[in-house]
C-alpha cells in the first residue's frame, strides 16, 4: 500500500502548472446536440445542431486527453454556476441534482461576471 502511495506521489510531483492564454477562434458553430465517446486515453466529443425535422446536422468534432477533459469539466462547472449568480437558475433537474449531489467545495466558484 505504501508503494501504492509512494508512485502516486512520484507521479504528481512530475505535473507542473502552466498557465496558457487561448484566444478565441474567428468563427463559433452552434450546437444543440452532442454524442460522446471514451477510450482509455482520450474522449471524443461530437457537436451537433437539432433540426426542427428531427434530424441533426454534425457540425464539429473534439479530441480531448482526458487530463484536460477534467480541465473541462471544472471549467464548464464553474461557467455554469456563474451563468446562474448572474441570470439565474438553470431549469433542469440533472444540474440541480449535480450541484446538491457535489456540495460547495467540489468545484471552484464561479467569478462574477
């Protein structure tokens, strides 16, 4: 268990912070739809928009490694707590269910706008 431990330790004293700035793209496509897929090294995401005939138009894909998929995750979370101490609430059960489920501390807190 302790050697368990230790190649933890080992493996997170070899991550180092870096702080990148990401410009925005010049063009945006909008989405209204998106399927996922996982492998054991990455997670695909494939961004859609939903016709009002039912059908759906593929519009763009993403690879994302899954340390930054976490980055993501945490990123999406915090915009998504911000959007509400500014607009208000989300209307829908999955999010309200995610927040009660994760408490105060799960996610960073969200910057006002």
């Amino acid at each position: 268990m302790a050697e368990d431990q230790e190649s933890i330790k080992s493996e997170d004293e070899k991550v180092q912070n870096v702080v990148l700035r990401v410009p925005f793209p010049e063009t945006f496509v909008y989405s209204s739809a998106s399927a996922f897929s996982l492998t054991a090294m990455d997670i695909k995401i494939g961004f859609a928009e939903a016709m009002p005939d039912r059908t759906v138009q593929p519009r763009v894909g993403v690879t994302l490694p899954i340390e930054h998929a976490v980055h993501v995750f945490f990123a999406l979370y915090g915009q998504l707590r911000a959007f509400e101490d500014n607009f208000g609430q989300i209307r829908d059960p999955r999010w309200h269910n995610l927040k009660h489920d994760a408490g105060a501390t799960a996610a960073p807190q969200p910057q006002k706008l």
